[in-house]
C-alpha cells in the first residue's frame, strides 16, 4: 500500500484518482476546498475547508499529517478563466492572477507545507497543460491560464533539481483534452485520462524527473 496526497479531490480529475487509487487499496489523503458526496463514498480520508492558496488552512493540515509519510503527491487543484485579446479588460487581469495563485504559486506553497512528509524515491505529479507550451501555442488567446500553466511548469522543473539530492521525482502531466465541467463535457473521459496520468506517475522516477509528459506517453514541448 503506498500513500496518496491529491489535491482537488471533489470532482472531476481529482476525484477520478481517488476512486481508481481506492480501488487498488492504497491510502488516500484527499484535499478540497467543499467535499462532495462522491468523495464522501469513497474509502479515504477527507480533508475539507483547505483552500492551496492559504497558508493558514494548509498549516494544520501539515500538523495533523506529521510524521506520515507521502509516496506521492498529486497537485491537481486548479482554476480555468478564459480572456482572450479582446478581453483584456482589469477583471481579467485580476482573474489572471487568481489563476497565477491556484495553478502556479498553489502547488509550490503545498509542496514546502509537506516537505517534510516526503522522503526518498517519494514523488510529485504537477497536472498541468500543454497550454503551458510556449512552443505548442499555435492560437493565442487564454492569457491567464496559458501564463499560470507555464509558471508552474517551470517551479516543477526547479523542485526536480533542488529535490534531486533527496531521490525525489517531479513530473509535470498533461491530461489530455478531458471531458469535465472546464471543457464542457468534450474530449476523452475521464477515467481513461486519469489510466493514463496514473501509469505516468508510475514511470516516474530519477531518470526522468523534471519532464513534461501527456497522459498517453508522448514527451511534450516547452
């Protein structure tokens, strides 16, 4: 049995890797801002109320996992506000930085909360997106969400390096095109992106730390 800590937990992708991981016995750790009945059927252990972005929430959450230790990390909380060139008006600049907090700033804030969680050959899962490619942008437009995606590409690079000396794997994971309540219901489902993402962490490792990969194995531009 290996340890869990997922993030966004409640729906969607995040509650998809708490029922395949409860389905294979492993001890989950499940982190939300509101629970959801979906979770709440499910066998592991619900911590809700803790919002990434607040370090006060996120300190006793760390006080009451002391001492456990996390085989892997999942960061997969994240927020989607679309402003595209015609929209750059000052609320989308402030939705920006909302994203900036969640998607980039969110995962790096967590991960020093429970660095001492983590021991060797432990390992972090960043969910992020190609949208974060610089080199895959080939329509413009998602300002915010495209910025906040490559910032937290490259604080998951960082972490590979600075956890390196620990044996502590970090990779950053595209789901793919899924079909949730951000795309609207278009794109693969959900099940098969979290198969995927999940065989992904299970590659993971020293050799290939600090890499962007999709769910279905393909190494993916910056």
């Amino acid at each position: 049995m290996q340890s869990y800590l997922v993030t966004g937990a409640n729906r969607g992708i995040g509650l998809e890797f708490c029922r395949q991981l409860a389905a294979r016995n492993e001890e989950i750790f499940a982190v939300c801002r509101t629970s959801s009945d979906e979770l709440a059927a499910l066998d592991v252990t619900v911590y809700d109320g803790i919002d990434v972005n607040d370090p006060v929430a996120l300190e006793p959450l760390a006080l009451e996992l002391d001492c456990i230790d996390i085989d892997v990390l999942i960061h997969n909380a994240g927020s989607y506000e679309r402003a595209d060139w015609d929209e750059l008006d000052e609320e989308a600049f402030a939705a920006a930085e909302r994203m900036f907090r969640t998607n980039a700033l969110g995962p790096l804030r967590l991960t020093r909360a429970f660095r001492d969680n983590l021991y060797e050959n432990s390992k972090i899962a960043i969910i992020t997106s190609l949208m974060g490619s610089m080199t895959d942008n080939g329509s413009g437009g998602s300002y915010g969400y495209r910025m906040s995606k490559a910032a937290v590409n490259a604080a998951g690079v960082s972490l590979a390096r600075d956890l390196a000396s620990r044996t502590i794997s970090v990779g950053m994971l595209h789901p793919g095109m899924v079909a949730t309540d951000m795309t609207g219901g278009r794109g693969i489902s959900v099940e098969e992106s979290v198969r995927g993402l999940l065989a992904r962490i299970e590659e993971l490792g020293p050799e290939n730390t600090g890499r962007f990969w999709h769910q279905d194995g393909r190494e993916l531009p910056w």
